[in-house]
C-alpha cells in the first residue's frame, strides 16, 4: 500500500509554482504536433481561422479536465496512482494509473519519432545520400532509427535526472517557444508577402 515512490510529496519539496504549470502547459499546447494537426486541418479544407480555433478550443477543453484531476494531487502533494484509490479502490486504482501510463508512453513516443525526424531532416540536407537509405525495419531507414534513438535518449537523459530537471527544462522552453514561434510567424508573413496572401 506504500513505497517511496507513492509517498505524498512534504510541503517543502513543493516547489511548482503557477509559472511552472502555465510553462508545463504552453509547452505541451505549443509543440510540432499541435502544428501538424492545424496544417493537416488546412490541408482537409479548414480555414485557417477555423483551423485555430478548433486546435485551440481542444486544448482549452483538456485544460479543464487537466486541472480538476491535478487539483488535489497539487495541494495534498499524492500520486495520481494514491489520488484514484478512494473512486476505483486499492487494486482498482491501478486500472486507471496503467492507463494515463499507456497514453504518456504513446505521445512519448510521437514526440519521439518527429523530434528524430526533424534530425533527419536536418541532417539529410549535409548528408543526402540519407534521404536514399535503404529501408531496414518497418520502412525505417538505420539514419532515421538512429536520429530516432538519439532524440530518445536526450529525452530519457532528461526523465531520468528527474522531475526538477524537467521543470527547468519547461522554464526555459516556454517563452523560447513563444520568440521562436513569434520569429516562424514573421519568416512566413515575410516569404509571402503580408498576411493577406499568406492567409489566403
């Protein structure tokens, strides 16, 4: 019923603030996928502005749920796994731990493959000969299972220093993502040309 790992956090080991969490949002709203998912809503027949509004509707609609299930384990410092005890039980409360764990693992590894494949692409442009690779796994190129691999590991170098190094990390990524997106934003209105060709 109790290790370390499920022991509530003491008041003075917590140290999020709500700068932390808003940073630990904008990076999970703000990345490549979320990107992905307003241009592949352009490309099947959105506008851009529908396309925007339904990405950021979504993400205000989890914000909601992502709060009310984080509220207790923020003020009490208890484990997601201690938190569901009391609704599905001892054993219960494993149902639905197992599960969160499956759909973290399953955007780990989304994140995962397009960090790597940006790598790839990077790297295809100083070494072209990648972009020709034979295929050696599942359609996987050994460059791309290895680009793929190196952007694991960073990620797991990071997991593995533990939570404060992955609350840093976010300090830092959040207003980066927003200067850089802000700069992405720019090269796009200037390349075409202003907004009106740009949104058209």
């Amino acid at each position: 019923l109790y290790n370390p790992d499920l022991a509530p956090v003491a008041r003075e080991r917590r140290n999020w603030s709500t700068y932390n969490f808003a940073a630990l949002w904008i990076s999970m709203a703000h990345c490549i996928p979320t990107y992905m998912l307003a241009g592949g809503l352009v490309a099947a027949g959105m506008s851009w502005w529908q396309a925007l509004f339904t990405v950021g509707l979504g993400n205000l609609i989890v914000l909601v749920p992502i709060l009310l299930n984080a509220h207790a384990g923020t003020k009490y410092g208890i484990p997601f796994p201690v938190y569901c005890r009391p609704a599905f039980g001892i054993l219960g409360a494993n149902v639905p731990a197992v599960l969160r764990a499956l759909v973290a693992c399953g955007w780990f590894g989304i994140q995962a493959w397009i960090g790597g494949w940006a790598i790839f692409k990077i790297g295809a442009i100083y070494f072209p000969s990648w972009e020709t690779s034979e295929k050696v796994f599942l359609g996987i190129s050994l460059p791309q299972l290895v680009c793929f691999l190196f952007f694991w590991g960073i990620n797991m170098y990071v997991i593995h220093r533990g939570i404060e190094s992955i609350r840093v990390l976010r300090n830092i990524k959040a207003p980066l993502l927003i200067v850089l997106g802000l700069a992405l934003l720019y090269l796009a209105y200037d390349r075409a040309g202003g907004f009106g060709p740009m949104l058209a």
